[in-house]
C-alpha cells in the first residue's frame, strides 16, 4: 500500500514512474519500431530514453510542489486527467498530439467532440486520471529545506546535461523523430505544444491582410458552387478508379471532370483556409468570400460545419438559420444545404455569385451517422466510435456510404445549376483532407502533413461546367490553391493577384 506520507523527492519519482507507466507505451512503441533496438546504439537510446522522462519527469514535479503544493496538486491532477485522454485518442486513432493536433482540437465544437464519447474513454480516465488524482489530493507530502532543494535541483540538471552529451551520436536519430517523440511524450506533447500553438498564433497578424482590389470585367450572369468536403478521400471515389461504386450519378452525368489533388494540410481550419486563400501563408491574408464580397460580387456561405478563417459576409448561413425552411429527412444531415439555394441563387441582383457550401459528411468516427438510412449502400458498417473495434470491411462500408452520399448531394448541386436559365455555371468539389481507415493502425486524420499517410492528403477535385460555358485545361495534379484563381476566372473578375498557372478553365 501506498504511504499517506511522503517525502517530496519520494512523491516525484513516484509520480513520474505512474506517468511513465500509465502513459508511455505508444511512445516506446514507436521506438521499438523505428530503430535496432538490438544495436549497441539502439539500446543506448532506450535506456536513455527512459531514464531522462524519468528524471525530468520527476524534476518538474519537485519543482512545482517545493514551490506550491496547492498548485502543485491541482496541475498534477489536471495532468493525469488530460493524459489519459490524450493516451486513449493516440491508442484508439492513432493520432499525434502535436501543435497542429491541439489546433484541431481547440476548433472542435460541442457536436463533433461528443460523438468521440465511448465507455473505454470513461475507462481511461477513471483508472489513469481519476484515481491517481485522489491519491496526489490526499497525500501529505514532507517538505526539504531549500538548501537540499537547490543540491537536489543542480544535480539533476547537471545529470541530465551529461546524459544528453553522452548521447551526441544519437542525436540525429532522435532530431529526425522529434516531432513524433514530442508528439507521444507526456504530459509535454501537450502542454509544450498548447503554449506554442498560442505564441504563434498571437505572433500571427490578427487583422485580415486586404488583396489588391478587383475588377468585374463584364455583366455575363455565372455562378460557381465551391463545395467543401470533409474528409473524403480519393482512393474510394469511384471516379477515380475504386473497385466499389461509389459515384453512381456522377458518373453518369456529362461535363464533369476529376482531377488528382493533394491537400496542404491534414486537419480542417488549415485545409480550408488553403482552399480560400490565393497563396500558402501563414499571415491572414483575405480569403476568397471576403475579397469577392468587398468587390461587388453576390457570396452565399452555407455550413453545417465549422473551422473555416474569419468569414465577412451577409449572407452566412449555418445549419441552425437553414433549418426553420427546410422539410424532410435530408434536413438532419448535409442535404439541408441544398434547401432553397437555388431560390436564394436567382433572387440576387448580382451579376456574378460564388457560393460555398461546408460540408461535413465524411467526418468520423460516426461515418454511419452521416447519412440518411436509405444510402446505406454498402453492409455491414461499423456503428462503433472505437474504429479499431470493428473490422476493416465494416469501417469501410460505413465510410463508403457517405462517399455515396457525397456523390448524390453533388448530382442534386448541378441539377439545381442546370436550371438555372441564362447564367454560366460550374461546381467545384474539393475536399479539406483525407481519412485514413485502419492502414497502418491509423484513423480519421490529424497527422503532421509531413509525416502523414497520403490516405490523409490524396483529395478529390471534381469540377463540372454548364454547356456552352468553359473548358477545362489539363493537369496531372493539383493542390487546394487552383480554387482561388479558377473562382475569380470563372466570374471574369480580373485581380492583380490572379495566377493563370493556377486556373483550371481554359
């Protein structure tokens, strides 16, 4: 039985080895798998590895609780619960907790984080958080003297400044893996990386960095329908060559075209921002709604999701507005951003109209909850929120009925536009990120782009175009900036900033 007394030193190695035990398998999992643990070398590593979260572990606990214990107690407790959260999202979907991952976790909305709920989170956080938490509440802890605390703290520090120099050769090994390490180290994954999200978002220009102005050229009625996915991949669209029939209407339907794409990043507020924006930056640069809006154009904006820059328009419109006017079943999943649009469309008096409708139908775990029973084409699907519980055909099949569902939201966008008479119209589909679905014990999306899966960057970007209207060049590939420059060019409005390399119609 644990002691109710403890000397500190005794409580922060305690407290360091529960958070190694509780919180560290992903972590040394990744070694194993990613160096010769049987070489000299690779066993340096390990040892090391181990030793120093040990120490600095437990350095930083004696630290805190020398100068708190008050303090102490409660960011250790907080600590413990937050970890074993994090632990059961790397174990259950394989993500990293990086700085892009809190990002993403920081935009999540009510909807999206509780269809993560499931009793095994309950579980992880009653046994790792929870109840180590009572124990760091109740018990009493026996204080140093600052002459003991400051040898304690120079020793330590001296310690692990020769471990790290002893491990010199390794370093290139260790630089090489770091963001995973640092993404799986806890409780540094997110902690660290939360205060680095936050500098560098507070470093970033908060004002909206305005574009050149720009110019309508001619009086041409013509419309583009930008639908942003979520999540949908390329590899299952069946337009792209996948065994399964996913598009059975796209398919079917003249002057559409598909192009192979790649996102710029693997988490929704950075792929829609890449897909608004004339250029990859980091600044807050005008985003394509915005820019048309302040130069005259009519923007409708059309969301039952979220994540998307700062939007300045009169005309946005999430699920909640579209509701009290649209009827039936399809208005409890993304159909309901169809609901009235082509009325809205033909009742401008805008010459040149763009509007965006930000889906959310392939977004996980939930697959089969993203679309109305009747497109529940492919069976058996996996009704689980712990993806790894269900086999790999059934979270396919689940994922796959929302790409069909995609493709009829898609087929009933370009009926709306083929009836609108005496305007040029095209639609274009293009998706925020990939999913990945099992491949390599990975799931759903989030992985640093630089290390990521392509099952999470392979987009589609599907175009049609109203007879009589454009053409379209031909590329081999694509990325989410083309939008931009083929939006503006479609409309014929001319900018200074417009990039014809980067304009699909002819």
């Amino acid at each position: 039985m644990l002691k109710n007394n403890l000397k500190l030193i005794h409580f922060a190695l305690l407290m360091s080895a529960l958070n190694f035990l509780f919180f560290h398998l992903p972590f040394f999992t990744f070694v194993f798998k990613n160096l010769d643990y049987k070489s000299f070398n690779g066993i340096m590593i390990i040892i090391s590895l181990i030793i120093a979260m040990l120490v600095a572990n437990a350095f930083v606990f004696y630290l805190f609780f020398f100068l708190s214990r008050i303090v102490g107690k409660f960011l250790l407790s907080l600590t413990f619960i937050i970890s074993a959260i994090a632990v059961y999202f790397i174990n259950t979907y394989g993500v990293i907790i990086d700085e892009s991952m809190i990002g993403n976790v920081l935009n999540t909305n009510y909807a999206e984080s509780s269809s993560f709920f499931s009793f095994k989170l309950v579980l992880y956080v009653i046994l790792f958080g929870i109840l180590p938490s009572i124990f760091i509440i109740k018990v009493k802890i026996i204080n140093v003297s600052l002459k003991k605390f400051l040898m304690t703290i120079g020793f330590t520090l001296l310690f692990l400044l020769t471990l790290v120099f002893a491990n010199a050769s390794n370093w290139l090994w260790i630089d090489k893996n770091s963001k995973t390490l640092g993404g799986l180290a806890m409780p540094w994954s997110y902690s660290v990386n939360l205060s680095l999200f936050f500098i560098h978002k507070s470093q970033k220009n908060q004002k909206e960095i305005l574009l050149p102005n720009a110019t309508i050229k001619d009086n041409q009625k013509s419309v583009v329908v930008l639908v942003i996915g979520e999540s949908a991949r390329r590899a299952n669209f069946s337009l792209y060559g996948y065994s399964k029939n996913t598009n059975p209407l796209l398919s079917k339907i003249p002057n559409v075209y598909h192009f192979d794409a790649t996102s710029s990043a693997t988490y929704t507020t950075a792929g829609v921002k890449s897909i608004l924006e004339s250029n990859d930056s980091d600044q807050l640069t005008e985003i394509l709604p915005n820019y048309l809006y302040r130069n005259n154009a009519e923007v409708i904006w059309r969301t039952t999701n979220w994540g998307e820059p700062p939007v300045h328009i009169k005309h946005y419109e999430n699920r909640e507005a579209l509701m009290p006017n649209c009827k039936g079943e399809g208005c409890n999943y993304d159909e309901i951003l169809l609901s009235g649009l082509k009325e809205e469309i033909l009742a401008s008096k805008k010459n040149k109209i763009l509007v965006i409708l930000h889906t959310s139908t392939s977004h996980g775990p939930t697959y089969s909850k993203k679309y109305p029973p009747k497109f529940e084409t492919f069976k058996p699907v996996c009704n689980s929120v712990e993806l790894g519980n269900c086999s790999h055909t059934e979270l396919v099949n689940a994922y796959d009925n929302t790409i069909v569902y995609t493709d009829y939201i898609l087929a009933n966008v370009i009926k709306d536009l083929k009836q609108l008479k005496g305007y040029k119209s095209t639609m274009i589909f293009v998706s925020d990120h990939g999913e990945s679905l099992g491949e390599n014990n990975l799931y759903m999306h989030g992985i640093p782009r630089s290390i990521a899966p392509k099952e999470q960057y392979e987009i589609p970007f599907i175009v049609w175009v109203s007879d009589n209207s454009k053409q379209l060049k031909s590329f081999k590939t694509l990325d989410q900036h083309y939008v931009f420059h083929s939006v503006l060019n479609f409309l014929n409005i001319g900018s200074p900033i417009y990039n014809e390399k980067l304009n699909i119609y002819k």
